[in-house]
C-alpha cells in the first residue's frame, strides 16, 4: 500500500538523482529556421491527429508538476527504487518501515478507506497489516505482496487495485493527487513492456538498505 510524508510515503519526497542526469525532451532536435518559408501555415483548429496526440499527453500526465528525471523512466525494480532510505531527507521510506508501523500501529483511515475498495466482497478489513517484517527479507517486492494480495484472494485487497486506486484515486485537501501531480503519473515507473510478448510486466527488486546509483 502506499504511504505517506507523515506515513513514510515515496511518494512525498523527490528521488535523489546523479548529478549527470538529464531530463527527457527534444534537446536532441534541430530547430526549425524561422524563415517565413519554414513556417505551416496557421490554423484555427488542432488536426484531429494533433488533438489526439494532446490528450494522450494530458492522460499521461505529461507536463505537469516538477521536472520528471531520466532516472523515473530507467528505474528497474519498481517499488524499491523509489521506496528507499532517503539519507538527504533523512527519511526512511522503505516499504518493510511501512509494514511493521502498520502491523503495530494499525493502516492510516484515509489508506485503509482504499484498501476497503480494493477488498474481496464481504471482507471487512481490520485496519492491521499482518506482520511480514521476516518474510520481506531477502524477498523480491512487490512480487512477495502478490502472493496475499492475489486477484483471487478472499481475504486480502487484490494487489492491482489496491495500487492503483491509491496511485490515481487518493486525494488530499490541499495536495491532490501527489503522484499525478508531482511525478505525472506515468505507466513505465512500475511496469516495462515486453516487445517479445507484447506484455506489460511489472518491475520488481529486493529491497536494500541504500538506493540504486
């Protein structure tokens, strides 16, 4: 489940990046001459191919918030990656700190009122995550989660759902949205397609006590 600032959440802190990162955009491109000539002419109205190619922007949540580094696309192992002991903040925001607060101190309302969602018909959740601190050792996340949070459990919140109704769905008085609005949103933090198979997987690692370089 997610998690937050006062939560220990990732998604409340900015990762910390190698200086010699950059940013994706069209630095690349050769600017067109301004030259008369050089310019299309203007049209009151976006092609229709256009307008399309705008709204998949604003559904992915492109352009909004702060800069998106190249570290955010490239990130292997999904939840580790950016759910890490952040030494600049002084912030543990590992997922295993997470669990253990919510097996001792119970799952904040706001995120339990999601995982209520996301629960199987008829299950009434406690409010308590069981305790998993030994079997997240040494156990790739969130692959380890999926074994409980399965699309067939009946005890458990399916593990899709549950993330992606806080992803996208969780909203703050005065914050909205923290993982549309300050990392847009994108499909390719979590998941990277297989060309092979024309899958999406999703990434997966085993948590460690410092972040990737």
């Amino acid at each position: 489940m997610d998690s937050n600032s006062d939560n220990s959440s990732a998604g409340d802190h900015q990762r910390s990046v190698p200086a010699a990162g950059k940013t994706f955009g069209l630095s690349g491109m050769k600017p067109i001459s301004d030259s008369p000539e050089n310019q299309p002419p203007r049209r009151s109205r976006l092609p229709a191919a256009a307008a399309f190619a705008v709204l998949l922007l604003l559904l992915s949540g492109a352009g909004v918030g702060q800069e998106v580094t190249r570290y955010h696309f490239t990130a292997t192992r999904g939840c580790v990656d950016c759910h890490f002991d952040d030494k600049r903040l002084g912030k543990d925001f590992r997922l295993s700190r997470t669990l253990a607060r919510w097996a001792s101190e119970g799952v904040p309302d706001e995120l339990l009122e999601y995982a209520q969602k996301a629960a199987p018909a008829g299950v009434k959740l406690t409010g308590r995550h069981p305790d998993v601190n030994e079997k997240l050792r040494d156990a790739v996340i969130p692959d380890v989660c999926i074994q409980c949070h399965a699309e067939n459990s009946d005890r458990a919140p399916e593990f899709k759902r549950l993330i992606h109704l806080l992803k996208y769905q969780r909203s703050r008085p005065g914050r909205g949205n923290h993982f549309h609005s300050v990392y847009g949103g994108y499909c390719v933090y979590c998941h990277q397609l297989e060309p092979e198979t024309g899958r999406w997987r999703i990434k997966s690692g085993l948590e460690l006590d410092t972040p990737p370089p």
